[in-house]
C-alpha cells in the first residue's frame, strides 16, 4: 500500500480505507476531544489527557503504545466506564459512556482470578453476576471459549495449578463471557517472559479472529503492537495526546517468525521508535 508522507516525513495511511480491508465495519467507538485532569493529594492538578481523539471500527484491533504516564490506562480506564472526562466525549455503538456496561470486557495486566474458584467458576462469574449462569446457551459459548483458548480440560483446575499464560487465557475468556462488543486490555502480557508474552500474541490472534470482537490494547512493546494490531496508536508524553495514528499493512493471520524481521514490520517500528523519542 502506498501512504502518503506529512511535512515530517512519516506515514500519514488513509485509515478508513485500511480498515475497510482489514474487515472492520461501522464506528463502534469514538472519543471526541477528551480532557481528563487529576488532582493530587497535595491539591495539585495534573493533565492526564488532552484534547483526545479516538475511532475505532467494530472489527477493528487497535494497540495503543506511548511512554509510562501519558494516559493510555487513563483513557481505557474512560472507554470501560471506569471513570469520567473532565471534557468531550466518549461513546460506545453511538450510546454515551457514562458508566460500567455489560457490552464492555476489561483484561488487566494482572489475570485477578479468585484463587478458591476453579477455572470454569472464574470465567462463568460474570455470567452468574448478571443473572445468566443457568442458560444452557450461555454455558455451552463458554465452553466453546475454553477450547478456543486452549483450555479444555483444565475446567476442573484451580488458578495455582496453570501456568501464567494460562492463567491469562481464563481471563480473557472471562471478558468474553458476556459477549461484549468491545474487548479492553491493559498490558496483558507484561509479567511474562519473552517466548511466553510471544506465544500468548499467537494465541490471542487466534481467538481473535475466531471471535471478531473489537480489541483496544496497551502495551509498551513495539512489537506486540504490530503484530497484534490492524493499527497501532501512537500517545506523547503527558499530557496525552495522539501524534500518530499507523495501518499495519500486514496480512493475517500473522506468524511471528515471518512477520517481526519482515520490511513493513522494520519500517512501521522505526516509524514508531522515532515517535516515542
């Protein structure tokens, strides 16, 4: 794909074209000139987000990376509901957000399952929070979830019996369990060591294209973000702002040892390198 350059010579894609390619459908999400401010316990105020705009297409998996501090967490912390701007907007399939929504999964970076809970307890909690844990239907999704995860037969375990990629697959499975419109992660993998934090990218592809949800992610690794990502949002320090917003140009389903090395993935990650300093 051709892309025009700015003034600065970086990559200026055409999203709503790449979008339209990577399969992803109407807006499902989009945040409007969002200010979030803090205030600290000295009674300081502290511009977290500025002037913050956002789109993202029903479909779509989009990684946001930037520097620690400029307000990635705060501004997944506004699409869940979690909390609330100081100004703009933010809206979810043309609804406002103003509060926690069931069409909205969160994974953090932590897989917080209860560790009295086997596996198929913890994932079926929402479900039993919301008042559905009887529906044979509902049931048999979840365990359609757990296979595609890789987790069948392990239903029965208690979380100290997994691995730590495991114990985030059951995670995920559980912000699945509702079948939200939207999937949040917050730096899932960033307590793994490298060959697991890569074969969790693969596995989390996978079920990714197996469940067509739409996916925003956080992480600081430039590689995750173009392997994972249909586009890769770029933040400045704080206050936050969005200085780029980057196509991955790359065909999927993406294969780590094709794809990280690859002369788009050399080019994007320069391109996104040269942003972040």
């Amino acid at each position: 794909m051709s892309l025009a350059t700015d003034a600065a010579g970086f990559a200026t894609p055409p999203i709503a074209a790449a979008a339209k390619q990577n399969g992803a459908g109407n807006p499902l999400i989009v945040v409007e000139g969002v200010v979030k401010i803090y205030s600290t316990v000295a009674g300081d105020s502290v511009l977290a987000l500025d002037n913050v705009d956002l789109t993202v297409r029903d479909g779509e998996f989009v990684c946001l990376v930037g520097p620690s501090g400029c307000g990635k967490t705060t501004l997944l912390r506004l699409l869940a509901g979690l909390d609330t701007a100081d100004a703009g907007t933010s809206s979810l399939a043309g609804k406002t957000l103003n509060g926690p929504s069931p069409e909205v999964g969160v994974v953090f970076q932590q897989s917080n399952l209860l560790p009295w809970f086997t596996v198929l307890q913890n994932v079926m909690l929402p479900l039993r929070v919301g008042g559905s844990s009887r529906d044979a239907g509902k049931i048999a999704e979840i365990h359609k979830l757990l296979e595609i995860a890789g987790l069948k037969g392990f239903e029965n375990k208690y979380p100290y019996e997994l691995s730590g990629g495991m114990q985030q697959r059951a995670a995920i499975v559980r912000a699945l369990a509702r079948d939200p419109k939207l999937l949040l992660m917050d730096e899932p993998f960033g307590a793994l060591d490298a060959l697991t934090r890569e074969r969790m990218n693969a596995e989390l592809q996978r079920i990714w294209l197996a469940s067509k949800k739409t996916v925003v992610l956080i992480t600081h690794s430039i590689d995750e973000a173009i392997f994972l990502g249909d586009r890769v949002v770029v933040m400045s320090p704080r206050p936050g702002r969005i200085v780029r917003d980057l196509v991955v140009d790359v065909p999927r389903p993406r294969i780590a040892a094709e794809t990280f090395g690859s002369s788009s993935h050399v080019a994007l990650a320069r391109e996104i390198r040269m942003l972040l300093e």
